[in-house]
C-alpha cells in the first residue's frame, strides 16, 4: 500500500477532504506559476519576428547516414544541413566575402565555405573534430592522393606483431575493445603517426578515427556512451559473450580492415584532386576569447549553432576517439580540453558574479525553477554561465561583422524543473543590447520532452523549439 493511500485511510472522509483541497490548492499553484511563464514566454515573443517555418527543419541537423558527400566522413549527430549556409549566402544583401563559425564542430559552415570557393574561420575546441574539419576543407593534390592510397596499402597489409602506438592510459579501455580488435587500431594508428602532419595525415586519421566507434563496444548515446553487449534482463543487466554482439562475429584485424576500406573508398570518392579554393582556418581554442584576434568588420556572415542550454558534454561522448588518437594521455588532460569550452553544462567550474546584467525575464524565470526538482544544484548558476558567455561572444561577432553583415544562429531552448529557458529570443534579446537589429526567430521544429516533463509544462510545450534567430548588423551601425 502506498504512503499516501495509508494515509488517507487512516484519516478517513475528513481526511480525504483535506487532501482534494490541498491538491486543488497544488493545482492552483502550478496554474499560477505556469501562467506567470506563458506571460513572461509570450511578452519576450512578441517583441520579435517569431514565425513558424517548415522549410528549415532539414537544415538545422545533419543527417550523417544520408551518404551524403563529406557529411558521410564522421558521424556527428551535432552538426547541420550544409544547404542552410548556401541558403544564408544566397539571401545576404552584401557580398560574402568571409563566413564565421565560432561553433564549427566537424564542420559543416567550413565545408560549405569551401565549396562555394568563400575563405572562412573556425573556432573548435574538441580537437577529434578540428582534424575532421579540416580533413574535410583540404585541397588534395594528385600527390596527396597518391600517398593515401601508399598507406591505405601498408594499412592493409599490416599484421600482429608490428610496431603499435602507445596503449592509452583509459580505464575503461578492456571494456571498450575487445583486445584483437585494439591491437589492429593501435598498429594502424603507429603506420598513420608516422606520416607528417598535413594533408594526408589529417585524411587517414579522419577515416580511423570515424571507424572507432562501429568496431567498438559502445556507441553514443544521449549525453554519454553506452556498451553494446550489455542488455537488459528481467534480472538486471547482463554481458553477452563479443562472438554473440551483431557485426563481431569476425576476429579483430578482418573487422577492422573492412571497416576501413569501405570508409576511405568512400571518403576518397568525395575528393576531388587538384581544385584550389580558399581553405578555412581553423582555430582550437574558445571562441569567446579566440574572437578577439579576428579583424573589425572583416566577416559577411557569422553562422553557427553554438552548444544548447542543456547540459550535452560533448567532450564526454568523445572520451573514446580523444584517448585512443593520443591526443589526451592523463584525465588531466582530458579536463583542460574540456573547460575551454562553453559553459554549457554542470560539469565545469562555474564562477558566476553577483550583478545581475543578463536580460530581466532569464532571472524571473529562473527564479521560478522549484530545486527540489533539480538533479544538480548548480542548474541555475550554470545557465547564468551560459548567457554570460554567449553575450561575450556576440559581442565579438558584432565587432567582427562588416555593415549589413549577418548572423545566423542555430539554437534550441531547454526546460528545467518545468520551466522553460527560451535561448532563442533571450539571445534576441541580448543582440538588441549589442547593437544588432533581429531580422527573424524562424521556428524550424519543435523538441520533445519526457512524457512526465510534458505533463506538467503541456501549456509550454510549444516553446520547447529549434529555431534559427537571423541577427543583422545595420549599415553605418
Ligand atoms: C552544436 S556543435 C556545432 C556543430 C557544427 N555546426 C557542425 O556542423 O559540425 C557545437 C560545437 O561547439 C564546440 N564548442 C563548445 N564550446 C566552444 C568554445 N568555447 N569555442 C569553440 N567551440 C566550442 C563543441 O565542441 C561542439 O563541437
């Protein structure tokens, strides 16, 4: 019997009364405090251009298992539809003479940039997808193409025993490879160090670094890692012997040759050898300080979907490809890479100061979030944290930005304890504080949230949303 049924019971009808009238008065209160929100959600969308628009909803993601040409070279589920940058180019009143991503992740605006023939900057922090960026912005001569495939010979010629790459330092590593298959990874990785960093280097690592995960026992998932031969039975989880996991029936060093034949056929299909167009800079550090050496007014179109207000780690769902590149060695490292990054999730050190300097509505509506239905106490720092480095890197944008220059960002709001942060207009909001006018919130789909979530925000739902907010730098600004 459940606690409150008892006590019901026992207090009988009287009791039974006082419990309707307390839920009732529950009741008026989520009523009241859903009401408060609508008011503040509804007041902040009438201040701009927020409109439905369906045409956007294939832009604002990638679809890494369409095949489609350089998206097919690393599967990041974070990434956005290249189309969406050529549309942005096509409709900019001035010409775009330099494109920004301050955001750039495994590079679809660079990717774009670079087709159209634009020079573009990119800022990333997560060194696994800076490589795969650039890999994919090269220009390959005939020799490069040659070296390529001289070591996608020796690749698969190699065989145990050869030298290997240093075993990484990570603890889970026996859990993550089964040991054949580590071995084949390890001896590849010692054949690719071995060609000097450039071109060629950063194509072979590319293509290994994406067969990682499918000759693996994880797979990302949400905000973190899963291991595939864990399942879930009626006596809790179980580990089901490596022969018995779909796609590892075959020994190691098989497995891990095809994977990587049919990964650079394919990444060799897309290159086309011998064209010389602008390549995109890419730089490894925060964008929020990083700005700071790019010229005034040297940029046509900033262009990005920066980390959402939703606590994603994307260092996290990385820790496999960053310890087995060799890029990190200690958790040490694995920390410093990740507090360059935005302060978009509890994980990382959040100092926030006490002046309240961020757009009046972001303070009343966290005011509003009930900490008993937090699952981490510093939400609510870390949000603060969030806005305050999103204004700071605006405000770089602004300066970076040419008159009539634009930025496009890609943004999705987030719920906490019920209540809804609406990143999109509040990041309106502070561009207008900036200096820049708000063309347009284009509202290109609508999220989901957990059923219980969805329960008890259903008033709210409809801005739990992926939007693109189209900001505008007026002439003679
Ligand atoms: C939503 S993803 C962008 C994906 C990208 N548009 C693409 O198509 O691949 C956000 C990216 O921002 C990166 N990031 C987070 N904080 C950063 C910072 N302060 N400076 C530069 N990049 C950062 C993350 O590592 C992540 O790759």
């Amino acid at each position: 019997m459940s606690k409150s049924t008892d006590s019901v019971a026992i207090s009988g009808e009287g009791g039974l009364d006082a419990l309707e009238a307390s839920a009732e008065k529950l009741n008026e209160s989520i009523d009241s405090q859903v009401r408060k929100q609508e008011k503040i959600l509804s007041v902040l969308d009438s201040s701009f251009n927020v409109f439905e628009d369906s045409s956007a909803a294939d832009l604002v993601h990638s679809s890494p298992n369409s095949g489609e040409r350089f998206q097919r070279w690393f599967r990041y589920r974070e990434g956005f539809s290249p189309e969406l940058i050529d549309r942005a180019v096509r409709q900019l009143d001035i010409e775009t003479v330099s494109i920004l991503d301050p955001f750039s992740g495994a590079g679809s605006t660079l990717v774009a940039a670079h087709q159209a023939g634009i020079p573009s900057i990119g800022f990333e922090v997560n060194p696994i997808v800076s490589i795969v960026a650039r890999a994919k912005t090269h220009n390959y001569s005939t020799a490069d193409i040659e070296s390529i495939r001289r070591v996608l010979r020796q690749v698969q010629m190699a065989a145990p025993g050869q030298p290997m790459a240093k075993r990484p330092a990570l603890g889970i590593l026996d859990k993550v490879f089964r040991t054949d298959v580590l071995n084949a990874l390890l001896t590849i990785r010692q054949i690719i160090d071995e060609v000097p960093a450039g071109n060629v280097n950063d194509f072979l690592m590319t293509g290994w670094l994406s067969t990682l995960e499918g000759v693996s026992n994880v797979f990302k998932e949400g905000n973190g890692i899963k291991y595939r031969n864990r399942k879930r039975t009626s006596n809790g989880y179980t580990t089901i012997p490596w022969e018995q996991v779909p796609g590892f029936e075959i020994e190691g060093w098989g497995l891990v040759k095809s994977r990587l034949a049919s990964q650079f056929h394919a990444m060799l299909e897309d290159v086309e050898p011998d064209v010389q167009l602008a390549s995109p800079v890419v730089h490894e550090v925060s964008s929020v300080t990083g700005i700071d050496g790019v010229k005034d007014q040297s940029i046509s179109l900033a262009i990005f979907s920066p980390p959402y207000c939703n606590n994603f780690n994307y260092m996290k769902i990385f820790k496999v490809e960053l310890w087995m590149s060799g890029l990190v060695e200690t958790y040490a490292d694995v920390r410093a890479i990740g507090e360059r990054a935005l302060r978009s999730h509890v994980e990382m050190p959040i100092v926030v100061p006490e002046a309240r300097t961020l757009p009046s509505e972001l303070y009343a509506l966290v005011e509003q979030i009930d900490p008993t239905k937090l699952w981490n106490s510093k939400i609510p720092k870390t949000i603060f944290a969030y806005f305050l480095d999103m204004r700071e890197l605006l405000a770089g944008v602004y300066r970076t930005l040419s008159d009539g220059g634009e930025c496009h960002i890609v943004i999705g709001n987030s719920a906490y304890g019920g209540v809804v942060i609406p990143t999109d207009v509040l990041l309106a909001k502070i561009a207008v504080e900036l200096g820049f006018g708000v063309d347009r919130v284009a509202v290109a789909r609508h999220l989901t949230t957990s059923s219980q979530q969805r329960r008890a925000m259903e008033p709210l739902v409809g801005y739990l949303r992926e939007s693109i907010v189209v900001l505008k730098k007026e002439r003679n600004a």
